[in-house]
C-alpha cells in the first residue's frame, strides 16, 4: 500500500509527540491548524515524505530533522510565525527536501528572501509554489557563493535493536614485585641468617607478595634481616667501637 496519510487537524495540539505509535506506516502526515510552536519531536521515520504544517505558530525549526526524517520531500508551514532568515537555517541540512512552503510568515517579506532560501536549500524545487529556475540559481550563487557542504552531525536518533558502541577495556595493571624488588628480596635472602629467614623470602617471592620495605645494610660487611609485625623488614645495627 503507498499514499498512507496520518491526520490530526484542529485538536489544539501544542507539541509533536508519540509519532512513533504510527510505526511508520505513513507517507504524509498533516498536522494542519494546531497549536505547534517548534519543528521537533519526530522518531525516525524512514518512510515520511510529506509533512503538512499550516496555520500553526511555528516559531523555530530543530536541529538533526535529517537525521529523523531521511525521506522527507515536502514541507508545508504556510501561516505559522517563522520571522527572521535565520529561523530556516535548519533547514539547509534537510538534503532530500524539493517542495517548501513559507507562505504567510513574516520572513517572506525580508530582503532576498527567495534568493537566501535558494542558496541554503540548492536542491529545492519548489519554493511558495513557484517553481525554481536556473536563473534564480545563479543569482543566488553571485549573491551569496557557492553552498559549502554541510557537516554531517552524529547521530542523536534512538533506533531500536541498534548496538551501542562499546570502549576497549583498559590495560590490566601489572601486578606482583618489580624486577627491583625481586632483587632486593634475593639480596635478603643472600644476607639471611637462619633457614626460617631464607624459607620466609622465598615464600614471599613466589607468591609475589612485598609485605614492608626491604632494606639491606652492612653490619660487619654483611646485612642482618628480621621478620616483624607480618611485614619484612630490616634493621640496621649499630657497630660498636
């Protein structure tokens, strides 16, 4: 079936919202002579062409309608309170759009406005139900210049079923001694004086374990070691005189 349309006229309706219970079975939505202040509000609706607007108080245009609306071809908002060039700025990234209609808002009435609107939206090829020739475009080009492209914005549209980008999980963090506390307890071990000494080390080494600072001094040219408080420590003696 092709031609659906989806009706809600005259209810007083001030905000567009749950279009997603339409699931998308539609090609022209008509919201005409409502309350609506603000072009927003649209779930991804990859089937929408058409998008009747009129006699609204549309007043401001949101960001991203490409991105929610990749099919739309026509857009009518006869009789609503768009005012100033820049309120249609939005709509230069609608790359699909070909029919518009501003009819009845103020910014019809600002200095080229034809011309500007012709720039921003190149590929349009109806404006006010006029048709656009060659020769507008090239004034608008010598106007305001050639149209850069616009960047694309990442996506903000909430798609069922669609898998959300995951980060790399981070580096482990190294775990057990350090080459230089390896060392250093072997070099207890070395200096130890009694096998439970040397068995304890050897112990701690395995199981990579550093319970206390290891400290080595020379006491009669050798290093004394001592066990204390479940930590490894050494202590220095004093040589008598």
């Amino acid at each position: 079936m092709t031609g659906l349309s989806c009706v809600n006229v005259g209810n007083k309706i001030a905000v567009i919202e749950n279009l997603g219970a339409t699931l998308d079975q539609f090609d022209t939505i008509d919201l005409s002579d409502n309350e609506i202040k603000k072009l927003e509000g649209f779930p991804l609706l990859k089937r929408l062409k058409s998008i009747l607007l009129s006699n609204n108080k549309i007043c401001r245009v949101a960001d991203g309608l490409e991105q929610c609306l990749p099919k739309l071809e026509t857009l009518v908002l006869t009789n609503n309170n768009l005012d100033k060039l820049e309120d249609l700025e939005q709509l230069a990234t609608v790359t699909t759009l070909q029919y518009l209609c501003l009819l009845r808002n103020q910014v019809t009435h600002r200095p080229n406005y034809r011309l500007y609107v012709i720039h921003k939206i190149p590929q349009l090829r109806v404006l006010d139900f006029k048709r656009i020739r060659q020769k507008e475009r090239e004034q608008a080009k010598r106007a305001y210049g050639e149209k850069k492209p616009a960047e694309p914005r990442k996506s903000k549209t909430f798609v069922p079923g669609a898998t959300q980008k995951t980060l790399p999980p981070p580096p482990p963090q190294p775990s057990g001694p350090s080459p230089r506390e390896v060392a250093r307890i072997r070099e207890a071990i070395a200096n130890a004086k009694s096998l439970d000494e040397v068995q304890q080390l050897e112990a701690m080494l395995k199981a990579g374990q550093i319970p206390g600072d290891v400290v080595t001094s020379n006491h009669h040219g050798g290093t004394h070691s001592q066990a204390r408080g479940g930590g490894y420590e050494m202590e220095e003696e004093e040589v008598e005189g």
